[in-house]
C-alpha cells in the first residue's frame, strides 16, 4: 500500500539480533549495519535528566512516524541525523482504525547516556 502523505526523511535502520555469539560461543549484542528507510519525519526529542547532586544520566525520548507497513523490533536500533536512538517496544500502528485507512504509525526511541 503506497503511503498517504509524503515521505520525506529517511533513517537508518539497524536490526538487532539476539542469536549472536562471539568467537567462544557467549552470547553477545549484535546489530546489523544500517539500511535506509523511508518515514514521515519524527517529533521533538524529549529530554530528561535526574535533578540529583552528582548525577550524569540523560534520558532522550523521540516519536518516530512511520508510513503503513514499517517494520522494525524492540531492541533495534534507528540512526536519526547520525544519532543512534533503540527501539521501544513494538510500532503503534493505526491499521485497523474504523475508518478504512492506514495513516502509518509511531515508533518509541529513546538514548541514554551518562
């Protein structure tokens, strides 16, 4: 089904696998390198941090809009303008409103550093 609004950013997909292992069997994160996917763009990043002396942790929360049919896993990564955000959870698609049509969706990203 083609999209019914433009599509006019593009992201970096990086899917995760969670079958890997290193060179003696442990297992170990891996996630593929990057593809290109086309979405709709994504909303403001959200940021917290911890209003606690001596603490160093930020907490960035973005909305990514996706076109109907968009693929992706809890745990992959998306690289947004060079930034690698992960996965949360699975998409919130809108394909099975009641008004006969499939806007897309919004995938949950989030990066933590600190």
């Amino acid at each position: 089904m083609m999209a019914e609004f433009p599509l006019l950013f593009s992201v970096g997909h990086r899917r995760y696998d969670s079958t890997a292992t290193d060179a003696h069997g442990n297992d170990i994160d891996f996630w593929f390198p990057e593809v290109p996917k086309p979405v709709y763009g994504w909303g403001a990043p959200q940021s917290d941090e911890p209003k606690l002396a001596g603490h160093d942790r930020e907490v960035v929360e973005v909305e990514l809009l996706v076109p109907p049919g968009f693929e992706c896993s809890h745990r992959d990564l998306m690289v947004l303008d060079g930034v690698e955000f992960e996965v949360i959870g699975d998409p919130e698609m809108f394909d099975h409103s009641p008004f006969g049509w499939n806007p897309g969706g919004v995938v949950n990203l989030r990066k933590v550093s600190g």
